[in-house]
C-alpha cells in the first residue's frame, strides 16, 4: 500500500512517503534540501551523490518517523547543520 501526505514545516511543506512492502514499510520524508529515509535505503549510495539524506531506524509508519531522531547522516547533511540524534521534526525544518 502507498500512502502520501504532505507535512506543514513552518511555513514550507514535506512530501511524506510510506511504501508498504511485504515484512515492513519503506519510509521516506523529502524537502528541497535534503530527505530522511529508514534503514531499507542506502546511505552510502546517498553520500556517492552528494544528497543532503538522513537515516532513521525502527519506524514503521510517517507518524513514527515524525517521533524519532537522526540515526545517522551524510557529510551533506552535516554540512546543513544536522546531526546524529538530532529530532526529526527539528532536521525537517532544515531540509524543507
């Protein structure tokens, strides 16, 4: 199942993407900047392109991505002002 929402960051918008695949969801929060992806993504590949992407872990649903923090980011990412730990909803602010 596909689910698409879009967020209200401030006064910017996020598109929210959950995929439902056979054992989990893949998840995935994208702003002009950068995005946010669960663990099924690569962030090697991300950092090989030079995107500002974040990892996050153990979410299963968007309203679960909303409620934890950064697993961890590329040197892009970094460079935004993201960090590991950081909550999700202060790194969207950033990439919106």
């Amino acid at each position: 199942m596909l689910k698409h929402k879009r967020i209200k960051v401030g006064k910017k918008y996020i598109e929210a993407i959950s995929i439902g695949l056979l054992s989990k969801s893949l998840i995935l929060l994208k702003g002009r900047k950068g995005y946010v992806m669960c663990g099924y993504l690569n962030l090697k590949v991300a950092q090989k392109f030079q995107d500002a992407a974040v990892k996050i872990v153990g979410v299963s649903s968007i309203e679960e991505a909303l409620r934890v923090g950064v697993h961890s980011c590329t040197f892009t990412a970094k460079k935004l002002g993201i960090f590991k730990g950081q909550p999700i909803k202060e790194t969207l602010k950033i990439i919106a």
